[in-house]
C-alpha cells in the first residue's frame, strides 16, 4: 500500500512538472489541452501524459476526417477518465454533445469534478458488468445481460460511438450484446470507432518495444480459444477480460449485416505498423439490409 501510494505520488509529481513546462511556449488551444491532462492517470496500465494527449490528437483527427457535420453527437464508451471530453467541444458545438459512458462510478464521479466547466459534454454510470472492471457486482447480476439498457440515449440519434480498449474486455457473447447497441443508437450511416486486438494465422509477434519485454509478449500471444465460436481468444483463461483478442472471423461476425469496415489501423500488439498499441476499426453503420448492400 505504502509503495503504491509512493509511486502515485512520483506520478503525480512527473505530471505537474511536463504539465508547468509545456505551458511556458504552449499555444492558448494547447494550454487547454494541457491543464485537461489528469495526474490520476499515471500508474495506470498504458497510459502517461504522452499517451493521453496522443490519444487525443489521433481520436480527434479521425472524428475530423470522417465526419462532415457540426452538432455531433458523440458516445464514448469506456470513457475512463475522460480523455475525449476536452477535445469533444471542437466538434459539438453549437448543438451536439459529448456523453461518457462507464460502468466504474469513481470515473465518472472524476469526470463530472473535472470536466464541470466544458460545454456540452456529459457523464452517466451504466449498471451493467464486466468481471475485471466490475467484480463487486457479480452476485447481482442476472442470467441475462442489459448491454448498455440503462444508457440515456435514443434509437438513431449518435454520430459517432468512440470504445477504446473496450472490446479488448469482452467475451464473444458481450461484444455481440454491445454491438448491437452500438448499431441501434448511431445514425444510419454514421460510425463506430473501436480498437481492438485482431489476431492472424500464423501469429506476428508484436511490434516496437513490446518484441524487447518478455512479460509484454506474453500477455499479447493470446493461445487460449473462447467458445463458443472460438474465434475469440485469451492469455488469461482464469480471467479472459484481462486481455481478449478476436481474429478476422470473429470480427466479419460480429459486424455482418450491420457495418462496413471503413478503415482498419493495425497496432503493435499484434504485428502491425501504426504506434497506436491496439487495433483501430472504423465501421460504417450499413444504411440498407445486408441483402441490398
């Protein structure tokens, strides 16, 4: 405990001092975006001031690139600590809206504090489970899942649905239960933005830096297949949601008849190129049954 709360410490520390020196020759816009940068995230899995404000210069671009629109109506699913709120504003305005999901309240309670000062941007607690995010839950949960029920948004009214390193937590059956509520709220036509870990036969090894840490390669081979279609797979077989991968099988399954693959980044995790870790989908809500495609 002591040296946990040691290395939160150093963190936070670490933060405050990028944060005071890359304001000295910031720009305003950028200044914006470094006071947004949470301390909270150091120590966590992944994530550094780097990461976070990459993060936000990719997911933004894209979010640019795709859409045409003003008003956008924004879902992020997983939001975490809120990473896309701070860069939401560019796109929402006048009407749109920014919305972070997540099933942890300590988030979302973060979120409201931090986030009370932007416009147009909001936060909801979903009740729903996953066993590594939400373990405390587990004897309160029923046979049958709500997959996003209690979420506060319409048939058809979102834009854009934005779930980072979630579908990498997610069992075959739940990624179905989720994408389907993905494709019932956005807009025809509109998109759904996912990273995930797509394997392919023969395995890559992963990419960059993860090929010089043992520990790091191992927790990306993936070995375990997951029924029920075994297209789904684990390094972890006593907690699958540590780490799920899905190769391109599972991934045309879980979109057939609902989305187009508009674009696919392939990330170091499995083998790819692009400095994202993970693998960024960008689907395509179909706009006529699969039938008449």
């Amino acid at each position: 405990m002591f040296f946990n709360t040691l290395k939160y410490f150093y963190y936070a520390c670490c933060c405050r001092i990028f944060k005071r020196m890359e304001r000295t020759s910031a720009w305003a816009e950028a200044e914006y975006l470094i006071e947004n940068v949470p301390n909270e995230i150091w120590g966590e899995v992944g994530d550094s001031f780097t990461n976070w404000v990459y993060q936000q210069g990719f997911f933004a671009a894209l979010i640019k690139c795709l859409t045409r629109n003003e008003s956008v109506k924004i879902v992020d699913f997983g939001c975490g600590h809120g990473k896309l709120a701070p860069v939401s504003v560019f796109f929402t305005h006048p009407e749109g809206e920014y919305l972070g999901i997540d099933i942890q309240e300590s988030y979302i309670n973060y979120c409201r504090r931090k986030y009370v000062q932007l416009p147009r941007v909001r936060f909801h607690v979903s009740k729903d489970y996953n066993p590594l995010y939400s373990p405390q839950q587990q004897n309160a949960v029923a046979d049958s899942k709500s997959y996003g029920e209690d979420w506060p948004v319409i048939a058809e009214s979102i834009d854009v649905v934005i779930a980072i390193s979630v579908f990498t937590h997610l069992r075959e059956a739940d990624a179905f239960g989720y994408i389907n509520k993905i494709y019932d709220i956005l807009k025809p036509g509109a998109l759904a933005i996912l990273t995930c870990h797509i394997v392919e036969e023969p395995r890559k090894q992963p990419g960059f830096i993860f090929k010089y840490n043992p520990f790091l390669v191992s927790l990306f081979k993936f070995p375990t297949p997951l029924p029920t279609s075994y297209n789904w797979f684990t390094s972890n077989p006593a907690l699958p949601e540590s780490g799920i991968a899905m190769n391109m099988a599972g991934l045309n399954s879980l979109i057939q008849g609902k989305f187009k693959v508009e674009h696919m980044m392939r990330g170091s995790t499995t083998g790819g190129n692009d400095p994202l870790p993970q693998d960024v989908v960008v689907l395509r809500k179909l706009t006529l049954p699969i039938d008449k495609v």
